[in-house]
C-alpha cells in the first residue's frame, strides 16, 4: 500500500472539512507540501483567505512543509501589514489617494521581516497567529490561540501571547536524529511501511529503518 493520494483535496471520505491545501492554493508565493492539510467545516479548500495581508509587490513567501496539521482559523500575518515606523504617524494616508499617495513610502522604508517558514510534522492550532518572518521548526506544536512572534525551535511545544516556548518534545540528541531521519522526505511507500515506527516513541528504532 501507498497511503492516501495526495493529489485528492479531500483525502478523508464523507468529511469535506479537511483538505490537502497543496491542491488548493493558486498563489505562487504560498508553497505547499504534500500531506499537509487544514481542518475547517466552513471552508477547507479556501486556505489562502487565512494568509494576510500578502500583497504581490512585497513580494514575500510562505513556505509549508509536508505532514503537517493546521487547524481551523489559524492566521498568517504577512509583511503586506506592516506601516512605515519611522515617521511621526504611522496611518497609511498613501492608500487613499486624491493627493495622499505623494507620501508613498518606498519599501525600504517599511518594516519587512523576511518569508515565513514552516518545517515539516508540524501542529498549528485552533485560531493561532503567525507574524511575519517567522520561522517554525519541523515537528512543532503551537497551541490554539497562540500569538507566535519569535522563532519556534524544532520539536518544541509553544502557547500564549506572545507564544513562549512550554516545553520541548525530545531531548536535544533525540531532537537532532530526528531532523537527520527526516522521516516526511522518505518516499511514500517507505513511509507506509514504516508507519509504526514513525507513531511510535522509538527513535532508535525508526533511525535504525532510516539507515537501511
């Protein structure tokens, strides 16, 4: 067996809900990985109205990584948000035009934190928010309702506002062989097989099948 196709949207029969968002986004500058899903009975295919302010002339990214899990509501606050800061007044009068738009600031002048990225294996819930320029670790977790502002460290367990890190997955060693094993970069067929190690708590196990 192969595992589920990831070309269908909806892998999961009679539950529409849930969607491969890989076979959804149309915007080029939102990169999908396979597998990776989002969870919303109103809406699942429409992924990209939680993606905002992604204006194309910033001209910044978001990258997903495969197998992951996005609940319903999670938000992704691109650099398009950002106001000029170094002035005396931070509203957009540029946008309103009829004489405003001469004080268009140039890029250079807004606040630009760089593309979001999101590893592989990793959990977003319910509601969170993702600021610009954040860079998530493969096989995180951020907790619903979270406001994430700093970077997530890879097997890490964050919540709040501002999204502190609670505590971490794995040990530092194990958290390494893991990032080494990449498990979700396998082909598919290997993956299927292995699956019960990948479920499981054995590392040494699953690295073991990684080095066959």
């Amino acid at each position: 067996m192969n595992g589920p196709n990831p070309d269908n949207k909806h892998p999961m029969e009679g539950f529409p809900q849930v969607c491969y968002i890989k076979n959804t986004v149309k915007n080029p500058n939102i990169v999908i990985g396979e597998y990776t899903y989002y969870d919303d009975p109103d809406n699942s295919e429409d992924f990209e109205k939680n993606v905002l302010y992604h204006y194309p002339f910033i001209g910044d990214k978001l990258h997903i990584g495969k197998f992951c899990a996005i609940a319903k509501g999670v938000r992704f606050i691109m650099n398009g948000a950002n106001h000029k800061l170094s002035g005396i007044s931070t509203y957009p009068f540029q946008i309103f035009g009829n004489g405003w738009e001469t004080v268009m600031p140039s890029l250079s002048e807004l606040p630009y934190k760089g593309d979001t990225i999101v590893g592989s294996d990793v959990w977003i819930g319910y509601e969170a928010v993702i600021m610009p320029g954040i860079k998530i670790g493969n096989g995180a977790i951020v907790s619903a309702c979270s406001v994430v502002t700093k970077d997530v460290p890879a097997y890490a367990i964050v919540g709040g506002n501002p999204a502190k890190v609670l505590k971490y997955r794995f040990s530092e060693e194990v958290v390494a062989t893991l990032e080494n094993i990449a498990w979700w970069n396998w082909p598919i067929d290997f993956i299927t097989k292995h699956l019960h190690h990948i479920v499981s708590a054995d590392v040494d196990a699953l690295d073991l099948c990684h080095k066959k």
